[in-house]
C-alpha cells in the first residue's frame, strides 16, 4: 500500500520521471501487443492523471 501511494505521489510531483518509468516499464511488458504499448504510452502522457491511469487500470508498475 505504502509503494502504491509513493507511486501516486511521484506521478502527480515529479512527472517526467514517472512518465519515463512508465514508458521503461511499458515497453518491456512481453504480454502486450504493440497497439496496447503505443495506447499505455499515449494515456501515460497526460501529467499527473496518466501514470495514474496506467497504475490502476494497466496493471503497471513504477518501479
């Protein structure tokens, strides 16, 4: 829960970093095709909400 919130902390202040851990992490998914990682990648965009979006709704991770 505490890595979670952390997360939601670091995508809302500091939100080139979550963005790029985003990307990293996106992109290194096998699981994904290439439409889903071109669609996480454009909905992690946004500031503060994307990395947000992609933590709740895309399974993934920061870190």
């Amino acid at each position: 829960m505490i890595k979670f919130i952390v997360e939601i902390v670091l995508a809302l202040v500091l939100h080139p970093v979550a963005y790029i851990l985003c990307v990293i992490d996106i992109v290194h998914r096998d699981e994904l095709s290439g439409f889903w990682k071109v669609f996480w990648i454009i909905v992690t965009f946004p500031w503060g909400i994307g990395p947000i979006l992609y933590i709740i709704f895309g399974g993934g991770k920061l870190w």
